[in-house]
C-alpha cells in the first residue's frame, strides 16, 4: 500500500524568505559574541607591570599624598621594598639640589589642573648610598571621588647620563683646549669653504670666526702659494686619513702677510667631522728669524754684501750656466790700497765705516745681475755675469776705481785711498772657480805691482787689453 506523501508546505514569499534569513545571520552573531572571551581576559597585568625593567607606580599628590602602588622593580633599582616606599622616603632620598625644584613643579602642575604627559628629571640616593638618575613620566588624574593622583613610570637613566655627563666634559675640555690653544683648528669641505675656524683665529690672523665661517680657506693665500696649496689640498681630499703638512702665507685682516705652517687631515669620510681639518700656526717669527740666519751665514756681517761662501756657490751656478748658453761671465778681485793707514792713523772704526763706504760704492757701478763680495779684510770680488764684451768689463772696473778714490771724510778730515783690479774672463771647460779666483787675485796683484790703483786682466795675450790706470781708463 503506497503511503501518501505529506502536503508541501506553503512556500513563502522571496521578500519574505530574504528578511528571515538575515534575521537569522544576526541571531547567531549575538550568539557567538556573547559566547566569546573578551579579547583582554586572561591577561595578568600586574605580572606583565613587573616584568617592566621600571618603576610603575600611582601616587597621591603632595607631601601628605601616599604612594598607593608601586611595582617592586623599585628594589633592584633603588634598594627599596615597596612596602617601605612612601611619600616621606621619596622626598628624603631626592637630591638635594632637585628636591626644592620639583616641589615647586608639583605646585605649578596642581594649580594649572594640566592632565598632559609630564617628564622631568632628577637624582635620588639609592639606599647603599648610589645617585641614581630618574626619568619621571606621569600624568596627574583625578579618581571617581575627586582626588588627584599620579600615574607614572620612573626610568633608571644613570647610565645615559654618565654617557652625557662624559661627553659633556670632553667637549669642555675641547672647548677650552681650543679656545686657549695658540694653533687655529679649522673645517673645510672638499670645495675649501670653511665651516669651523677655532677663537684663535683672531689672535693669528686678526678675523673673528664668524667673518671666517662660509668663505673660502683660499682667500687668503698668498698668489705666489696659491697653486701649490690647491695641490696639496686636492692631493689630500683623494685618501680618508691622508695627512700632509706644508708652509704659506696668509694674510692678517691688517693686510700684512703672515708664514704659515699648516697641517691637513681628510676626515671627510668621519660622520662626526665630515670635512678637511686643518691645523695652523703662525711661523713668521721663526721665519724672520732663519732669514736671518740664512743672511749671516751667506752675507759679510759688516758691509752686508755676500761673504766666500755665497761667492763660490753663485759662481759655480753661473760658469755651469754659462758653458750652457755658451757665455762668458767675467771675475774682477779688488783691493783697496792704503786701507791699513786709515785702520792706524784714524781707528778701527773709521777703518769700518770706509769698509761700508767704499762697498756701497763699489755696487753702485754694478749691474742688478751682478753680485759683489767681501773675501778678506779690505778684499773683494765681484762677479759679472754675461761678460761677453771686454770693453764693458773694464768700463765697470775703471767705474769701481773712480769711485774708490773720491775722498773719504772722517772726523771733518778727508782721507783717500785707491782700488787695485785683476781681472779674469771664463773662457774654457776648464775653468774651476778656485782657478778662476786664484787667477783674478794674480791679476790684481800684477796692477798693484805696476802702480796701483789701476786694473789689470789675466789670460790670453790676444784676449788681454794693455794695463790701465786711472787716468788712462779715464781717457777711454
């Protein structure tokens, strides 16, 4: 027997179906969510405040307000329990030099009911007696009743401002090592413009730092050092660490040129200095100084005019130059008849004044080229470089010898003396400067021995005009 099937049941509108269905979406979605944990259950917060390596704690505010929670990392941090911290121990443990500054804040803040992030500051003594740096971050809230609290986080900062306190220092004492230092410390970039001149500056070159800063290291340079310093300069900036030490002149904001002695240091790869370094002191004391010295030990003390040695070394340059461009240089050895009569008769300083006389005489007949040299007591030489023509030799030499012979006055008296000239003119490879002097002083004693006062010349008989005196000379 067939069993009938039940009846289909009404099938309900589409609109309607849809309605239903999101009615349905929206009953189990308040199922689950009520059904879920909250997101936060389970979380142990006073376990993860402690694990912080700070200090957590709320507060009541001012000096009678106690603290109503405070993590323990206060022990490892400042030697307290938390049971023991209160109120009263904080302030006992502050600093004394920040104790009063942060009761005054604590006013400030209560009268201003500001509820922002405070941060401040301080030291403490931990109880074995340490200072101990505190970061102090806290907002100031008030509880359900009303009353003002503190919520904040203490940060152990010791370590950064010992770090800060150390680096503090060193650029004090860098400071004042700078500032005190004679040497000028500055900081260029690779193009030369100055981003750092030490106070010195003022004191070797007249500028203060601040005219220096963004102009051109350059720009005081000497034109004759110019390119040598761009030289070294770009030589330098090629290799981090590169150092290289040199000596110019720069110019005083007076105008006068000072010597320089300066060392580079590419430090442009440095992040902390990300530039040149030059290190500069003035040397032009020590400068004048070898000046001088040079002068001295090339120059006659007395008459000022080169001595033996400044002699020789000239003349080997000027034969080696002139066997080169196939020149003939000229040496004329002068002696001054009578000196030693004006040295007896008149005193050793008459006899030195006439010595400076008759040397400004004698080169006052020279050429600018031409060099002149005291050799011995009342002996000279001079060199005559490019002495292609004989005639303009002896022309010199006879103008040497009239000059000689004006009369010298000393002591309202007038004195008179004569000059005796040998003469010799390179004229072979041969020549050696000791040969040529030894000829010259030949020469000259050959004009003493026909009268004096006259020059003579040594060498080839064709090559050798006849003897001339003064008044001969004259008549040319």
């Amino acid at each position: 027997m067939k069993m009938k099937r039940p009846p289909a049941p009404p099938t309900l509108p589409p609109r309607a179906t849809r309605a239903l269905s999101r009615y349905g979406a929206r009953i189990r979605l308040r199922r689950r969510h009520h059904s879920a944990p909250p997101p936060h259950a389970g979380i142990d917060y006073r376990a993860l405040v402690e694990q912080v390596p700070a200090i957590t704690y709320i507060a009541g505010v001012g000096e009678s307000g106690e603290w109503r929670f405070i993590s323990p990392q206060v022990y490892p941090i400042l030697g307290f329990t938390p049971e023991e911290f209160t109120t009263r121990l904080w302030i006992e443990q502050l600093h004394p030099e920040d104790r009063a500054r942060l009761l005054r804040e604590e006013q400030a803040l209560l009268g201003s009911s500001d509820e922002k992030r405070q941060v401040t500051e301080y030291r403490m003594f931990a109880r074995d007696g340490r200072v101990v740096w505190i970061s102090d971050e806290y907002v100031l809230f008030y509880s359900p009743e009303g009353e003002p609290l503190y919520r904040g986080v203490l940060l152990d900062i010791t370590e950064r401002k010992e770090i800060q306190q150390a680096a503090a220092l060193q650029e004090q004492r860098f400071r004042s090592l700078v500032q005190d230092m004679s040497d000028v410390i500055a900081v260029f970039d690779a193009g030369a413009t100055i981003n750092y001149i030490s106070p010195s500056v003022q004191r070797v070159l007249g500028f203060h730092p601040e005219e220096q800063i963004g102009t051109s290291s350059l720009a005081l340079v000497h034109p004759e050092d110019l390119a040598g310093i761009r030289r070294l300069l770009a030589t330098v900036a090629k290799r981090p660490g590169d150092t290289k030490r040199t000596e110019l002149r720069l110019q005083h904001k007076a105008g006068a040129w000072r010597w320089i002695e300066m060392t580079v240091t590419n430090l442009l790869h440095d992040p902390s200095v990300g530039g040149l370094v030059s290190n500069y002191r003035d040397i032009t004391d020590r400068k004048t100084l070898e000046d001088q010295l040079r002068h001295r030990a090339l120059h006659d003390p007395l008459t000022g005019l080169a001595n033996r040695a400044l002699l020789v070394d000239r003349l080997t340059h000027s034969l080696s130059r002139s066997r080169r461009l196939d020149q003939r240089l000229a040496v004329l050895f002068i002696d001054l008849d009578g000196f030693k009569d004006i040295n007896d008769t008149l005193g050793h300083a008459a006899g030195d004044a006439f010595l400076v006389r008759a040397a400004q005489r004698m080169t006052s007949c020279l050429r600018s080229t031409d060099t002149a040299a005291r050799v011995g007591g009342d002996e000279f030489v001079v060199l005559l470089e490019d002495a292609a023509v004989i005639g303009e030799t002896t022309a010199i030499a006879t103008r040497i010898i009239e000059a000689i012979r004006a009369p010298f006055v000393w002591d309202n008296k007038e004195t008179f003396t004569q000059a005796s000239i040998g003469i010799v003119f390179s004229g072979s490879d041969t020549d050696a400067v000791e040969e040529l002097l030894h000829n010259a002083d030949a020469a000259m004693y050959m004009a003493k021995a026909s009268g004096k006062g006259r020059y003579e010349v040594h060498g080839p008989e064709e090559a050798k005009p006849r003897s001339k005196n003064h008044a001969d000379a004259g008549s040319r």
